[in-house]
C-alpha cells in the first residue's frame, strides 16, 4: 500500500511539474512573440527616421522662409531616435510629436508649388506615407500581441507561473488619436 501512495504523489508531482512546464513554455512564447513586433515596429520606425533627413534636405532649398518647421521636424526626430531606449510609452509619446512636426512640415509645403512638381520630393513622400501605414499595423500587431502576453500571465492558472519566474507586463505602444491618422502626402 505505500508503494502505490509513493507511486500516486509521484505520478502528481510529476503531472505538475509537466503543466509548470507547459504553462512557462507558452508564457515563453508569448513574450517572445512580443518582442519580435517590437522588433518590427523598431524597423519601421528606423526606417521612417532614415527619410526625414533626405525629406528636409530635398525641401530646404525650396523653403528658405521656413527654417523653422524644418528645426521642428530635425528636432522632433532626434527626440524620437532618443526615445528608443525609453520603452514603448516614451517612444509612442516622441513619435506621435514627430507626427505633428510631419503634418506641419506637409501643411507648410502646399505653398510652394515647385515643390509639389518635384519627383524626388513626390518619391520621398510616398515612401514616408508607406512607412507610416506599415508602422501602423507594426504597432496594431504590436499591441495584440501584448494583450495575449498580458492576458495569459493574468489569468490562472499562468499568473503563479508568471509570478515565480518573473514575467512583468508590457506597455501598449499607444499613439495619441491625432497620431493614429497617416499624414496626407497629396501635392499633385
């Protein structure tokens, strides 16, 4: 009788560990599926950072009176690449300024029809509105995937997992409701 009693408290400390295991492999999973669109947001933004510079040297000449706006938008994209290390609400909060800066910076452009006729302008444009629509469902996909990591380490029977092995929630990569429309880049 105590070889089966040994025997029945094995066989359920084995049975636990094995769903201990199950559990902390798809928390695993979950993180690392939200660091990979993080990662994918991180690409897109480097890449949108990448074409400002040539946007504002590709206008600068055009737009001698508005030195500012070109500051603005040079300095809003410092602050964003700066951002980059602070977490996803920092830099959520830095690029949705880098967005307005943008916005200004193509309002500012309608008045300068030379401008508007120029294709390397239109090229560069067209590529930073792509960026933008990519960066959205980058952060889209982002934010789905944080919300079943957040979930899963949430609910039992994983938040005794998650709490012993340290699994922390993550922040949403929010964008403010200004910074959730693409900018329109329409000078034809």
């Amino acid at each position: 009788m105590e070889l089966v009693t040994i025997l029945i408290v094995l066989g359920g400390v084995v049975a636990l560990a094995l769903i201990v295991v199950g559990i902390y492999n798809g928390l695993v999973q979950r993180r690392l599926r939200v660091d990979e669109a993080w990662a994918q947001i991180d690409v897109q933004l480097k890449r949108r950072w990448d074409l400002i510079p040539n946007l504002v040297a590709a206008v600068r000449g055009y737009m001698e009176h508005e030195q500012a706006v070109l500051t603005q938008v040079t300095e809003a994209r410092a602050g964003a690449v700066a951002a980059g290390a602070q977490g996803p609400a920092e830099q959520a909060q830095a690029e949705n300024g880098l967005t307005q800066t943008l916005r200004s910076l193509f309002a500012v452009m309608e008045n300068y029809p030379d401008l508007k006729a120029n294709q390397n302008v239109l090229s560069l444009q067209e590529e930073l509105s792509t960026t933008e629509n990519q960066i959205s469902f980058s952060r889209q996909h982002y934010n789905a995937s944080v919300r079943e990591y957040n979930t899963a380490i949430s609910t039992v029977p994983a938040v005794f997992v998650a709490g012993m092995f340290g699994f922390r929630a993550r922040d949403f990569f929010e964008a403010g409701d200004e910074a959730q429309q693409v900018p329109q880049v329409q000078l034809r």
